[in-house]
C-alpha cells in the first residue's frame, strides 16, 4: 500500500508525525473547514472549484488563510507529485489554529492548513453496479439560520447522526430533509431524481452543499440534453422518481435503489443514471 502524503503547514509528515496540537480550535470547537477532492488520471479533478468553494467558505467564516489560493494549488501539486499514483484522494483541511480555551477565533493567530493524500473507498465496488437501499434520516440538516449549507464546514455531528440511523436500518447511507420536511441531501452526497427523463437536485437553499460532482453532473446533463432543474423536493418525490442516484468526491455516483422500503423505478440503476456516470468517468479522465 502507498503510505499517504501528509504536508502540515509548509512540512512534509508522515501518518505518525502529522500530529495537531490539542489545543487546535479545530478539536476543540470544530471550528475550521475542509474539501475532499479526487485524483483521476495523475491530476487533481476541479482543483479551482474545491479551492473557490474552500475559500469562500473560509470568507464566510472568517477564517484569514494564511496563503494564497494559488500557493496552496501549488503545495496540493507538489503533494500529488510526490504521492505519484493515477489516482488517489486529497483531504483539504483547515483550522481555525491553536488558542486558548474558549470559544473566541481571536484566541487562535494563525490557521492551520493540511493537506493530505492518500486512498479512499467507501463503498465496495460492486455496489456501483446494484445501487443500494438508504433510509431518510429524522435527524435533519442544519437550517440556513444556523449555518449555511454551502460552507463546508468541520461540522457534521448531525449528518453523523443521520449516518448511525442509516447503519442501525442496514443501510449505508441517509437521506436528510431540512427543517421544512424538503429533501436536501445524503450525508456527505448530493442527491438527484429522475422523473420523466428530467433531473431534478435540490438547490442551496433547501440544504444542499453547492457539490463540484452536482456540479460535473449538471454538465454532462447539459451535454446529453438531459433536462434539469434544481428544486424543492419532498420524500414523496423520491419515492415516485424513476431513478434516484447520489453524487459526491468520494462517493463519484452511487444509484439508490430502494428509499425508505420502496423500490425506486425497477429496483435496479437506471438508464439516466448509467449515461450520467459514463459520462462523469469520461470528463474525470480528460479534464
Ligand atoms: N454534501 C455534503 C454534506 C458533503 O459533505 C459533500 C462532500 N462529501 C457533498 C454533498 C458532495 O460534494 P462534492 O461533490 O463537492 O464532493
């Protein structure tokens, strides 16, 4: 196995001295931000939008980054140079730094920045081919008057909760309505119905992150021809759609094939479903 590429504020560090402090108001507080990106054919997929999205998140927050978007592209090229596979995930991470205890981000001088390279799977393979069952979650996703969807915070106690839910039901993953009862996403996924040969995603402001695959789907819908909107959902939707699939870095598209005990469409991953993900896995090799 490749042992992961670790750089911690300018260092290069390996799984065992890549170490933050305990006074990191990332640990204390959850009080920082990250992105999770994917390496396909040796090169970093949509690096300018996980960067964009990361340092939006940082302005909306108020996390001062100690570096220029640039210069942290350029680190997270030397990393993946340095990790030296076709493909590979990056870990984005940034804390808000080491302070005193309390609460106060004023307490903390400088941001901490990691970056971090390595492998992920999170679901067997298999399952891309089957699709699998989800549950919706009763734990729902953080109103925008509390925090906002499209930061992309160190926060995710509830999708976690929601993610127990879905294991406790044998499922692997969770739907989440926001506190209107209106679908928002998956745990850590976007979500996406077909009804009619259309898509439909819920948008920003019924919950949903602002996804870069949501995003290269989108694209390759337009591409297609595929007809989209971005909408305001209700589980009903879900249970009516014709294909369900979610999307996400990590995740790429999983179909769904069962929500809530209803069968989606014919119980296996649709037609949509399966041009949109041959579609997506051409775009990651020629980006
Ligand atoms: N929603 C949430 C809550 C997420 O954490 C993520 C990222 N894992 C996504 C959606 C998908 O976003 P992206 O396609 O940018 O990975």
């Amino acid at each position: 196995m490749t042992q992961p590429v670790i750089w911690l504020d300018g260092a290069w560090k390996t799984k065992e001295t890549a170490t933050i402090s305990v006074y990191d108001h990332g640990l204390l507080y959850g009080d920082g931000i990250f992105e999770g990106l994917r390496i396909y054919a040796g090169r970093v997929f949509r690096l300018e939008d996980h960067l964009k999205r990361l340092y939006n998140s940082a302005q909306y927050l108020r996390i001062a980054m100690p570096l220029k978007s640039e210069e942290l592209a350029d680190w997270v090229q030397q990393a993946v140079a340095r990790w030296g596979q076709q493909t590979g995930y990056i870990r984005l991470l940034v804390t808000r730094g080491v302070g005193a205890l309390g609460l106060d981000p004023q307490k903390c001088e400088k941001p901490a920045v990691i970056i971090i390279v390595d492998e992920i799977q999170l679901y067997p393979p298999e399952m891309y081919q089957t699709g699998i069952p989800i549950i919706t979650a009763s734990v729902r996703r953080t109103p925008r008057s509390s925090s906002e969807a499209r930061v992309k915070s160190l926060n995710y106690l509830n999708n976690i909760l929601a993610k127990m839910e879905a294991r406790e039901a044998g499922c692997l993953e969770a739907l989440m309505l926001n506190t209107e009862g209106l679908v928002a996403e998956c745990t850590a996924d976007n979500i996406f119905l077909v009804h009619q040969n259309k898509l439909f995603t819920p948008a920003a402001v019924h919950g949903a992150l602002e996804g870069i695959t949501r995003k290269v789907v989108l694209e390759c819908a337009e591409a297609l021809a595929i007809p989209y909107e971005e909408a305001a959902l209700a589980p009903y939707d879900v249970y009516t759609a014709e294909e369900v699939f979610m999307t996400g870095s990590g995740a790429e598209i999983m179909p769904i094939t069962k929500v809530d005990g209803r069968t989606i469409g014919n119980g296996k991953p649709g037609p949509v479903t399966e041009q949109l993900k041959a579609a997506f896995h051409e775009v990651t090799i020629q980006d």
